[in-house]
C-alpha cells in the first residue's frame, strides 16, 4: 500500500511553470529519494505535498484519503513529519521546548484544561517530557536538551529537526536536504541512521538530498526533477548512470564519475 | 539505534543543567521560604499599618496589574498588538455594572458577565487580525478603542451616558480593604492561569504560531485558531479587569476609558514591566499607581510646587521615557530583576540574566 501518492501535482507561480504533473509514489516503509539541480521544484514539492501551497491540478493521497485540501497543521496531525532546508525550529524556545511543541497534536488535553491546570493535563506534560527524552537520547542529541536553539551549529540543527520531526509522530517522514550543513563522513553514518529510525518508527520517508553516497545508501527509490517535472524514475543506481540525469546535472556529456573523480581530485 | 553519530561541540551555555540536578539543600529551601514569609508579611502590614489607608489605590494597582497581563497575552505571547485597550476594558466595565444595577444581579454574575464579553469582544477583533497584518491592524485596534470611547460607550441606553452606570462593591466587601482582597483573589487567579497558559499546550503552541508560522503549524498548531484564542484569552483577562475596575470606581462613566487614561499606560506598564514577565508586570503596576500616590509627598520634602501639582503627569512622563529606554537597552524590563529571582524561588541557582523574555529573542529597536 503506498503511503503517499502524487497524482498530476501542478502548480504556477506567475509565469513561473513550478511543478507540471508531478506523479510519484511513495510505498509502506519505503525511503525515496528526491533529487534534482536547483531549481528543479523539490521544495515546491514538499509544500504541495504538506500543504504550505495549494496547487492549482493535481490531488495529494495520503494514507488512502485524499488530503489535497486540508490545511498543514491537519495534515501533520494525521502523520506528516517534515524538516525544512533552512531549518524549521522556535528558535528561541529550547531543544526540549522544540520537542514537546511538536508533539501538540498528540496532546490529549484541550487548550482550556492545560489553561486551567487540569490534572489530566499535568500528568500528560510528564509523559510528553518522558517521550521527548526518548527520542532525544535515541538520537544522542540528549546533552542539548536545554540548550536554547539560537545558537546551536547549523548540522546540529538539522539533526535536532529530525528530532521535533519523529516528535510529532509522523507515519511519512519528509526530510529536506538532511544532510547540508554535516561533513560527508557524517552524512554517510545520517544513511545508517535513517535506516535504523525507519525501523524503530515504522516509517516512510520522502528525502530531498544532493549528497549521492547517501541517496545510494539509503534509498529504495529515486525520483529526479527538473524544471518542475520528473525526469526519470529507479533504482538508485540506474538513475545514477541514466545519461538525462547526467545532463541536467552537469551539462550535456560530463559522465558523473568522471566530474566525481575531478571533484575528489581537487579536494585533495 | 545501531549507529552513533559524532557529537558536534557545543559552546557552553550558562543555562545548561539548570533544569535537572542541582536541587536546592533543606536550608536552600528555608532561606526561599523565609524570602516568601517575609515578603507577604511586609505586603500585609503595609496595608493593615498604613495611616494613610491606601488600599483603594493598591486595588487600582491590582486592577492596571490584570489589564495590562491582558495585553502581554496579546503583545508577549500572540506577538499581536492592542492599541485600544480602553475598549477591551471598558466593555469589561460597562457589561458589569449594567448586570449588576440594571439586571439587578450579584457583583460575581457581573463579574463572570464582563469577563465572557469581553472575550467575545476581543475574538472578533482577532477574526480582523486574521486578515490583516501588522501596522494595518494596529491601526484597526486604535479605530476599534476610538469607537468604544466615543460610540458605544455613550450610548445611554448601555452606559447611563453622561451620568455612568453605577456599579456597587458586593455585600461585606464595600470597604476599600475588603474590596482589595477581591481584587488580590482575582489577581492570583490569573496569574495561576496565565503560569499554565505558559506551561501547557496552548502557551508553546503561541509561541511557535508568534516566531513563526509555518514552524508551528509543521508542528500540528492551527495558526488562526490559536491566534483567535489569544484574543479570547486577553479579552477575558481584560473583561475581569474592567469588572473589578468598574466596582473599585463604583461608577463608570465613558471618560474613564480614554486611549489618554487606559490604552497607553497599560501599555506602557507592559513594557517596562518587561514581555512575558508576569512578575515584573505586577511589580511595575503598583509602583505606577503608588508613586503618583507617593510623590507628593517626597515632593512636598524637597518642596518642589510642580510635582506636588502634577504627580500624575511626572509619573506618566517618567513611564513613558522609561517604555522608551527598555525597548532601546533591556526588553525584559522589570523582568530582568524579577526573572532570576523567580527561578531562584523555584528552586534552581540564582543565574541574573534574561531567558526566554524579549531580550533573549532579540527584540530590538535598533536597527
């Protein structure tokens, strides 16, 4: 059963064609890749998909129903977890803070109750510090839990976006370029890791990610975007070599590994 | 998990471990109660002492105290703003003296009256904040106190016009002493809600919808119904203030609620009290009522004819520079004082310096 589905998601900004008929799929614990140069409409996408734009055609299935017209807060609160490319954390609250604002649509208390001290709601602050711990001390990102946001390093962030992410209790995880801000040695062990948090939560995850060696390791699945419509479709791998994907990356005939092999050559 | 990721360094920060651990020793906690003992004891021979009775003053001290944490639920927690304030208040005002002396129900009725009004009064205005943004509504909220003032609240079927809408204290609190505790009662009753507004579900959904938007509704907030429930909010706080208003007076007329009188000094105690800082916001209302209370007489020492005659006005005009100074050098306001020791009546290390006030995000006029 696929978890998410796009179906013809198209959407236009002025004369600016963002996304035209945009079609992808993305199955029960399945971790798909969304790749593309910039430009390509990935993060347009993600907002179709969350529901921070509306698009003009197109319908947005998750979980079976049809959730092309609900607002984002609906659509978080049925199970979609996402992280944003410039980082999307209350920059003023704490780690913690962060982590049990995330966790509001799992709140069983109402806005009034929590106002008026019911015990109900007191007993449940507990259990959302208890959950909030959890999961920090799973991503070992427990020694920053009172450490305010502002001023933590931009990696860190992003790592701590996972977090408040897995917080809200999402069934489809869509992370957006996971990996910016880390060095590659910690964004092949943030594939690992994916890997690993798929299985502790039973989750689908949507990542858009440029960093290729961990596209390769952790996706099932690749889709390729360019100027706003899918260019190609596979096995990581296959998509790798497909010679459009080369082209859109780097121009017509550069091979990647060859440009790969330039690029390790330089940073020597 | 299998894998284990590399901590990244971290800058150390002073807030670290202030949460967990460290708990305070047995004589740790004496000395915060004996701060706590000796504090309310002061408070209480200050009005049991006093010659010079002042308590229908500090009751109008309680009073501002409530109304101007109705504009920190607005200003400090929805990031909104009310530049009319003396609608807010005054609906809360006139709703209950016209329960009470023309429906000839009891002064609490009234009260729990003016409260819900006021709320409803405040939640249409936040329907208008939906809808438009910053300046645009700041200046709505100035039309919408200019047409309390100078509308409504002279329409003599509702307010008695000219004359007012009398409003008796209730039964065995008529004097100004018993009336105070009313107004403390009430008092603590918002500041124990306003704490778990903060604490609960509503107060960090605020906080995100207030930073941002988006964030907060990536987290499952609804942005325009938590934006609508922090005017509900306010407007209940400022209906309960204006109730209280409305009996300390015993009678309200229309210019009592002058943008002049209400809108600009509650603001005005909500800023230099400091964003988001109860403490420093009650602190900084009485000291706004009891100095023009005091002034004359300091003055009258130093023989100084202008303050004896406009006490009032210094104190105004000593406020209003002092809202200018906090929002250029300290956004917490009083808070900056009464924030640590707060935190250290809580039980955690006394550490002076702002968190999570306005200070610590950044607020600043500078550019």
């Amino acid at each position: 059963m696929s978890v998410l589905e796009t179906h013809d998601v198209a959407i236009r900004f002025g004369g600016l064609q963002a996304l035209s008929g945009v079609t992808l799929d993305v199955g029960e614990f399945e971790i798909v890749g969304l790749i593309g140069p910039n430009g390509a409409g990935k993060t347009t996408a993600f907002n179709c998909i969350t529901g921070f734009y509306r698009p003009q055609t197109g319908r947005i299935v998750f979980k079976g129903e049809d959730v092309s017209e609900l607002g984002p807060h609906v659509r978080s609160a049925r199970g979609m977890g996402r992280t944003f490319q410039n980082v999307g954390l209350v920059k003023t609250a704490s780690v913690l803070e962060n982590m049990l604002t995330a966790q509001h649509s799992n709140v069983s208390y109402g806005a009034v109750a929590g106002m008026l001290g019911s015990p109900s709601s007191i007993a449940t602050e507990r259990e959302l510090r208890a959950r909030a711990d959890a999961i920090l001390q799973l991503l070992h990102l427990d020694h920053l839990r009172d450490l305010p946001v502002r001023g933590l390093s931009y990696g860190t962030l992003k790592r701590v976006e996972i977090a408040t992410a897995l917080a809200t209790d999402p069934d489809l995880l869509l992370l957006d370029e996971p990996s910016s801000g880390m060095g590659p040695e910690e964004a092949h062990q943030l594939g690992d890791e994916l890997l690993a948090l798929r299985g502790e939560f039973e989750l689908s995850i949507l990542m858009i990610e440029h960093h290729v060696p961990l596209v390769l390791r952790a996706c099932d699945y690749v889709y390729v975007l360019n100027f706003g419509q899918l260019l190609t479709e596979g096995l990581p791998h296959d998509v790798r070599n497909h010679p459009e994907v080369v082209a859109a990356y780097l121009g017509e005939e550069a091979p990647l590994a060859e440009a790969e092999a330039e690029a390790a050559e330089a940073t020597r | 998990m299998a894998t284990t990721l590399e901590r990244p360094v971290e800058p150390p920060s002073a807030r670290a471990g202030t949460d967990r651990g460290q708990r305070p020793s047995p004589a740790g906690w004496a000395a915060r109660g004996g701060v706590v003992v000796a504090l309310a004891l002061i408070s209480l021979l200050y009005v049991f002492s006093n010659k010079e009775f002042r308590s229908d003053a500090l009751a109008a001290a309680v009073v501002l105290a409530i109304g101007a944490l109705s504009l920190n639920v607005l200003v400090g927690y929805a990031g909104q703003i009310s530049l009319g304030h003396q609608a807010f208040i005054g609906v809360g005002a006139f709703t209950s003296a016209y329960v009470i002396s023309q429906s000839n129900q009891s002064f609490y009725v009234g009260l729990v009256a003016g409260a819900i009004v006021g709320g409803l009064q405040a939640v249409v205005l936040g329907l208008v904040a939906l809808r438009v943004r910053g300046l645009y509504f700041a200046l709505v909220t100035l039309a919408w106190g200019f047409v309390g003032e100078n509308s409504i609240f002279r329409s003599r079927g509702l307010t008695g016009g000219g004359a007012g809408q009398p409003a008796p204290r209730p039964g065995g609190f008529t004097t100004d002493r018993a009336y105070l505790l009313i107004c403390v009662i009430a008092l603590t009753v918002v500041l124990l809600i306003d704490w778990r507004l903060v604490a609960s579900k509503a107060g960090r959904a605020l906080q995100a919808v207030r930073e941002s938007p988006q964030v907060a509704a990536n987290y499952g907030v609804n942005v325009r119904a938590y934006t609508l429930f922090a005017f509900g909010v306010s407007g209940v706080y400022a209906g309960i203030a204006g109730a209280l208003f409305a009996s300390q007076r015993t009678n309200v007329v229309a210019v009592d609620f002058t943008f002049a009188l209400i809108a600009l000094p509650y603001l005005i105690v909500t800023v230099v009290g400091g964003l988001r800082r109860r403490g420093g916001i009650v602190l900084f209302a009485l000291v706004y009522i009891l100095g023009q209370q005091y002034l004359p007489d300091l003055a009258k020492h130093l023989h100084n004819r202008f303050i004896i005659d406009n006490a009032g006005f210094v104190v105004q005009a000593t406020s209003g520079v002092l809202a200018i100074l906090t929002l250029i050098f300290q956004p917490d306001g009083l808070g900056t004082v009464t924030a640590p020791i707060g935190r250290w009546l809580k039980g955690e290390p006394f550490v002076f310096g702002s968190r999570g006030g306005a200070g610590a995000e950044g607020l600043s006029v500078r550019p």
